[in-house]
C-alpha cells in the first residue's frame, strides 16, 4: 500500500495504541540503570512499547568487536576485520584496538545483551554487524600507507585515510543494512599535518572531493544502498561538524541519509568537547556522550565494563534508537528514520548547538511529529500506527 502523507498546515491528534503499556517501572532494572543514557534518550517507553531492536542489523565500522564478551552472546551477525583481512562468521570477532577496544565499547551502547549483567545497549535484541577499519592485505598499492621508513606527509596520510574508512563502507554497502554507526572522525586540530578542523574549513565542495574522493564516492554508495549514516560530530570543541558527519554540507545529495550527533553530558548540557552540529544542524542530534568524567558505561574488551565519553559514544545511542524505529516501522526507509528521529527530539535550544534537540526514542518510536516535506511512505503490506500529534507544512 502506498500512502502519502502530504498536508498543508495541518496538525494531526495523536492515536493513542490500543494495547496497554506494559509498566514503565520495570525496565527501569539495575542494568538499565547503570548506563544513564538509557533513561536520558526514553528509552524505557519504547521498551514498555514493546519495541527492543528486534529482527534489525546495525552496522558499524570501527576497531572490531570482541565477540566473546558476555554482552555480545547471539548479537553478532557476521561482518569483516580489514585490518586482518578476515571475515566475521555469525558470533565471531575481535577488537583490534586493545586495550579496552573503542569499537566494542560503541556496539555496547548499541546492542549489548539485556542479560542481568552490567549493562545493556540501547537496541538489546538487535544484531551487530562490525566492521573493522584497516587496509586489506589483498590491495597491494601501498605507495600511500606510511609504511615505509620515511615520514608520512599529509597528503600520505589522507590517502591512506580515504582508502582505509572507504573499504569499510563500501563492504558495508553491499549488505543494504538499514542503520550504519560511525564513530570515527578525520579532523584533528592538533595535528599540523590535518590543518582542516571541521567540514566549512574545506572552502568547497570540489577541495572536499579531492581531499577524501574515495569517501565521497563510498557514501554515495551507502546512500544508493538505502542506509541511514550516524555519525558522530567529534570532539575538537568545533562550531561545527568534522567531515564525515557535515559531508552534506557539501554534497547535498547525502541529506536524506545522514544524521549528524553531537553529546551532552547528563546535566544535558554540551559536552565540552563537542563539535557542536553547526552546519549540519539540519540533520543533527544530540545524545548522551557524558562529560569527561564519569562518562557513558559499555562494554570493556578486556573483560567487564568500563566509562569512556565523546561524542563517539553519542553516536551509538542513535544508532539504537534508529534500530527501535525500524522495529516499530518496518517499511522506513533512511529518510522516514532520519526524520521520525529528529521530528520528535525534545528541543534544548539553539539549533546551531543542538540541531533538533536530545533524541527521544519513546516518542519516535510512535511516529514523526512533524513532516518537512513529503513523506511518501510504501507500507510494504504492513500495518501501524502514526501515534504522535503530527504538525507540518507538507510531508
């Protein structure tokens, strides 16, 4: 069935469901609550909605996965290591990044188990497929890798960049998933050798373009795969995004795929690393990353459970929040999750700071709350329920 939902200021009532919610308080459990962010994005009302990441794939690249860490037990549906040139088998991984591993800390916070143990991730039934970033041994160009004894320049060093994040996506794109997490970032002010802070300081879309060229053309692809991109904003205290989450600045044809996520602490204020969405706020959230101390609660590869904060630990809350919209509307396409995120996000003030506001998945997982434009939606057969007052312009 296709459905288009095209008003002219028109504000819809909200339907109320017609099946009680479960209690609010029991998922308000001591693994919950022993990762705050849970509770700071609502995630417990999706939950009493009965919407838990089930029958959804996030992917994600990053260092890896360390599969055989309790919280991932049966959340693991396969991936591939680039830095070992190995795939993953179902329930199989490693971080490649020890210790403590950024890359299973960040799939924590989207899908670890809700097993009565530690912590759980946002999205706890669903599956994770990991990627790890690195360059496969079969490419054999290694002229611009700095792997040989001389000193990198910078343009060796955004080549190899660009051939090591656009291997990722593109295998990534293959798989068509809906959701993919990136919790990585290519601007680093510190360094001499990477002078751009942020997307603006690019100047054009064509320096973009021959900066990162592979990049550009593996998010193309992404975006032709029908993925929604979650990437985090970084965390050089910019007024505005790194490249990777601001790229549709430049290239506007990404828009529809693309959610950029900033972090706030649990006062709910920006963290103060925080790139802040900036230009990208057209496409921006915000979620928990923690300040630096004591920060957000995930998944050690080494063992047990360990605090990190940035907006790298932000980015996966949305990620998970996506994966419960998916859930709960099964025929959204990444525009329909883009939009139903941001459309019910609680507001916190400037845009330029926030974008759309603290994701709300509670509310998002009962629908958008506003259309932009319009939503033209194919049901694929199924049936739902848009429960959320509804304002817009169009849709």
């Amino acid at each position: 069935m296709l459905v288009q939902m095209a008003l002219l200021s028109l504000t819809l009532p909200g339907i109320v469901h017609a099946d009680s919610e479960s209690s609010l308080e029991q998922w308000h459990t001591k693994e919950y609550k022993r990762q705050p962010g849970l509770d700071m994005i609502n995630a417990a009302k999706a939950y009493s909605l009965g919407f838990t990441g089930k029958g959804v794939t996030v992917g994600y690249l990053d260092s890896g996965i360390q599969a055989n860490h309790p919280e991932f037990a049966g959340a693991i549906a396969g991936g591939f290591d680039f830095a070992n040139n190995t795939p993953y088998a179902n329930g199989q991984g490693v971080d490649t990044q020890p210790p403590a591993g950024h890359g299973s800390h960040v799939a924590g916070i989207i899908g670890a188990r809700r097993d009565e143990a530690g912590m759980h991730g946002v999205a706890f039934n669903s599956q994770l497929f990991a990627v790890a970033y690195g360059i496969n041994t079969d490419d054999d160009d290694d002229d611009d890798d700095g792997g040989d004894d001389t000193t990198p320049t910078p343009d060796d060093i955004r080549a190899f960049q660009d051939r090591m994040l656009s291997n990722g996506w593109n295998y990534l794109a293959q798989f068509k998933l809906p959701i993919i997490n990136s919790s990585l970032g290519l601007n680093d002010c510190s360094r001499s050798y990477n002078p751009p802070c942020h997307i603006v300081d690019y100047g054009s879309a064509q320096s973009a373009l021959e900066a990162q060229p592979l990049i550009i053309e593996s998010f193309k692809n992404s975006a032709q795969a029908g993925s929604l991109m979650v990437f985090a904003t970084g965390n050089e205290s910019q007024d505005h995004p790194d490249f990777l989450a601001g790229s549709p600045y430049w290239f506007p044809e990404l828009k529809d795929n693309w959610l950029a996520v900033t972090a706030v602490g649990e006062d709910g204020s920006l963290a103060v690393y925080a790139n802040k969405c900036g230009v990208s706020a057209e496409w921006c959230l915000t979620a928990p990353g923690g300040q630096w101390a004591p920060g957000i609660n995930s998944v050690n590869s080494d063992g047990g459970y360990i605090y990190k904060s940035g907006t790298s630990m932000a980015s996966p809350h949305v990620a998970g929040g996506a994966a419960l919209v998916k859930e709960a509307f099964p025929y959204f396409t990444a525009y329909h999750l883009q939009q139903t995120l941001l459309t019910t996000a609680t507001p916190l003030g400037d845009p330029s700071i926030y974008g759309w506001g603290l994701m709300n998945v509670g509310k998002a997982v009962q629908g958008p709350a506003q259309f932009t434009r319009l939503f033209d939606v194919d049901t694929l057969g199924y049936h739902s329920t848009f429960a959320n007052d509804i304002s817009g312009t169009g849709g």
